[in-house]
C-alpha cells in the first residue's frame, strides 16, 4: 500500500481492559494522525505561492444617469435604475 498518496496514516493505541458488560471486543482504537512537512518551505517558495493571493480593488462605473460610481451589473443605490429602467423607488432627497 502506498502511504503517501491519498490514504490517512493510522496508528494504533493500546485500549484498557473494556468494563463488563461493554460491546468493545477490539483491542486497538484506530486514530489519524495529521500530516506533518518534513521540511521547511523557503522563503522564495512561499513568496511563489503567494503571488496570486493578492486582492484586486473593486471595479467601479459611473452611472449613465447620476454619475455616482457604482459596481458593474448591480442597480445603481443612488437613483434605482438599472440598465435604463427604474427597478428600486427611492425616496426623494429634501435638502
């Protein structure tokens, strides 16, 4: 069996003796043990996985009616329209 691919490794630890009257007839509990490097990754190499954790800043348009910049593809919150049509009512500014 080849351990380094795919299955868990599994040690046995030795069980006390069952209280009577139990249903526990195996001696051995199986239990996994975690993967473990064996050794240290590099700090190029880390670097090199990271190089695509990087987050990008969020894409934004002006809306072709007010003019305030909103994210592509969503209703716009200033004025509720979207596409040309008005799919949110928003109330009326009293200033």
């Amino acid at each position: 069996m080849n351990w380094s691919v795919g299955a868990p490794r599994l040690s046995a630890v030795w069980l006390d003796t069952p209280p009577p009257g139990s249903l526990a007839c195996r001696a051995f509990q199986v239990e996994e043990i975690m993967a473990v490097p064996k050794r240290r990754h590099s700090n190029s190499r880390t670097g090199r996985r990271r190089s695509h954790d990087a987050l990008t800043p969020k894409q934004l348009q002006s809306c072709p009616r007010c003019s305030t910049a909103k994210p592509s593809h969503v209703v716009c919150p200033n004025c509720g329209y979207y596409m040309g049509r008005v799919i949110v009512e928003t109330e009326a500014k009293t200033s």
